[in-house]
C-alpha cells in the first residue's frame, strides 16, 4: 500500500527534472500517473524530443500504471484535453501538480516583452488554466455527490519569495504562483480542495549552472544542520517527498509554502513585524511614520498571518491577533 494508492495524478513537466522524479514517486506510492511534458527546451521553444513518454517506460517497466500528454499547459484547450485524458483514461482525477517552467534569465533593463510573456505565460497560465479545468470538474463531481479528495500542489521558488537578479520575469511568476495558490486554498476549502506551494531546489537543467553553495535555501539547510563540511545532496528526489505528501488524501491542511531543499524541509511564511499603532483620531502623519520607522520595522516580535478554517471549509478568522513570536 502507498500513500497515493489509487489516486488519478497530473503532474506538468514531468518529463525531466523534478518533475520525472515526482512521476515515478507517485507510480511508486500508488498512483496512476498523467505525465504531462511538451518536450520544450530550456526557454520554452518546441523540440521533437518526447521525455514524457520515457517517463511513462520507466513507469510502466516497474510494474506501474502511467499515461503521457504533450499538451502545452498554459493553452487553454490544451490543459482540457489533459484534465479529459486523466479523467477518460483514469476514471476521475484526484491530484494536479503544477511544475512545467522555463526561464528566459536577463536583466531587467535588456529585457524583451516576449521574454517577460513567455515566462509569465508558461508559469502563471501554465498553472491557472489546467487547476481551472480540475476544479470545474471537481465541483462538477461534488455537485453529482461523488467528491474527490482534491488536492493542487503548485511549485514556486525561492527566486519569487524573495527575489533574484537578472529573472524579474521568473520572480514575478512565482510570486505569482504563491499568491494564486493560496487564492485557490481559500475558495476551494468549502469544495474540499486543498491547495499547497513547494519552493524546490535541485540541480536540473534549470539550475544547471548553479553550484549547491550559491543557493541560499541550501545554505539555510547547511546552516540548520551545523555541519558546514557535508556535502549537501542536490538531486530532485530530495524535494520529491514533500510534494507527494502534499498531492495525497494525508494533507489535511491548505494554504501553505513549504522550502524543499538538499535534505531540509521547513514551512515559509509570510510574517508582519507587530508594528506601531498610529493615532486613531486622526490619520497618521509622514512625519509620524519617519519617527516610528524603528518600531514598524522591528523583528523581536512578529505575527503571522494565518487562516483558520471551520470544519465545513468556511473561513473562521482571518488573522489570529495573538499569534506572535513572544505568544
Ligand atoms: N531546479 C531548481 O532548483 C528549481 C528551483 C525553484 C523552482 N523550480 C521549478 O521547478 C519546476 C521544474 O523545474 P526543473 O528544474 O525540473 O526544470 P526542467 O527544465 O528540468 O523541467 C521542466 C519541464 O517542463 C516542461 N515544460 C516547459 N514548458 C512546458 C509547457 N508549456 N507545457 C508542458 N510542459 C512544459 C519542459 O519540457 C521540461 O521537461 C519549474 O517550475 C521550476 O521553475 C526549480
């Protein structure tokens, strides 16, 4: 038995990288496995390679159940023919996990609109248009009183929590992805469907260039161990865990960002220091905000904002004021 027996899974680009490692992660947990790929090249144009349909040998040698789709994701018509062939091959679906990405990397000031576009296409289109054809059908099923255990896990980045040179067109999108996951999180909490974010970090194709120290997630991770000698492990399998976690009937929470990164996984907030209060009667002045600057930005208290969900799915509170670092 696997924590994902049964379940229907769509995971985009999953033919290389973390992806791949997803795919044959779910088929081994039990899963049967839609493995989405168009083929593309690092900055999204088209090739004839097929890595969906390895994936889909690989998975099927071992004994597991998997299908390939080559549909580009962020096409409308192309993300419902994914969500259809999971639903026509599979009989239902059950998870989505968004991953397909490209990078176009250039500073700012040299940037093309179309390298901007195609990023935010294929990253934040690539993402809203097959979870919209999920949870069309999904509300469909809930209707029909035969509701799935749905769950969305979408794929940031540290780039987009907090920045990164000569990518404003990535960062923007995956700071997109984390805020249009957590949008989901809220409106299909009373449907049931719970919608989490992943912040990877492996060395792919995408991250080739990079070295296992010039990440900062991995230096936090070297940091949290306290062993600045080990040589950190970088392979996608390292952050293919926590995703599978996430994407199984297991996940009982909605609206979180976890880092995955060589070995370490930790939650990622969002924190609001707990501020200065500024005077009631009257708006507060620019002269007011300059003379309180070191108590609005002071980091030995903070609060973070939460969402606290009924039973039912309906939001009970907002912002849970006690909830600070000193509570
Ligand atoms: N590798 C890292 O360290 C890292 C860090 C942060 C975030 N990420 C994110 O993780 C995800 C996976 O990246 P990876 O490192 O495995 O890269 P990768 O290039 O190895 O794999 C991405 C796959 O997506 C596919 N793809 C691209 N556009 C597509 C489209 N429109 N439709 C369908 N498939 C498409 C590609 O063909 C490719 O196989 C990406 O969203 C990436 O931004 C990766």
């Amino acid at each position: 038995m696997g924590i994902c027996d049964g379940r229907v899974v769509i995971v985009t680009g999953g033919g290389r990288g973390l992806g791949r490692a997803h795919c044959l992660a779910f088929a081994a947990e039990g899963a049967k496995v839609v493995v989405n790929d168009l083929g593309a090249s690092l900055q999204g144009d088209a090739t004839d390679e097929s890595p969906g349909a390895e994936v889909v040998n690989e998975i099927t040698a071992a004994g597991g159940e998997a299908v390939v789709n080559g549909d580009d994701v962020s096409d409308w018509d192309g993300a419902g023919r994914l969500v259809e062939q999971a639903i026509e091959t599979f009989g239902g679906l059950d998870t989505v996990v968004c991953n397909a990405g490209i990078v176009r990397d250039r500073m700012l000031v040299n940037m093309s609109v179309d390298e901007w576009d195609a990023v935010i296409r294929v990253h934040l289109r690539g993402v809203f248009c097959p979870i919209r054809h999920a949870i069309g059908y999904w509300r469909e099923e809930q209707k029909a009183e035969r509701p799935r255990d749905a769950r969305i896990v979408t794929t940031s980045s540290g780039a987009g929590l907090r920045g990164s040179i000569a990518q404003s067109n990535y960062v923007a999108a995956k700071a997109g992805i984390a805020g249009l996951s957590s949008a989901v999180a809220l409106e299909g909490a009373a449907h049931g469907i719970r919608s989490n974010v992943v912040a990877p970090v492996a060395v792919t194709r995408i991250a080739a260039g990079m070295r296992p120290d010039d990440i900062s997630e991995t230096d936090l991770a070297l940091a949290s161990r306290g062993d600045l000698d080990v040589e950190l492990p970088t392979a996608p399998e390292f952050v293919t865990p926590m995703v599978v976690y996430l994407a199984s009937e297991a996940c009982d929470f909605t609206q979180r960002i976890y880092s995955a990164a060589s070995g370490r996984f930790a939650r990622v907030f969002v924190a609001a220091t707990r501020g200065w209060y500024g005077p009631l009667d009257r708006p507060a002045s620019v002269e007011d905000i300059a003379a309180h600057l070191d108590q609005i930005d002071d980091r030995s208290e903070y609060q973070i904002p939460t969402t606290v969900f009924d039973e039912a799915g309906g939001i009970r509170e907002w912002y849970p004021a006690s909830r600070t670092s000193r509570d």
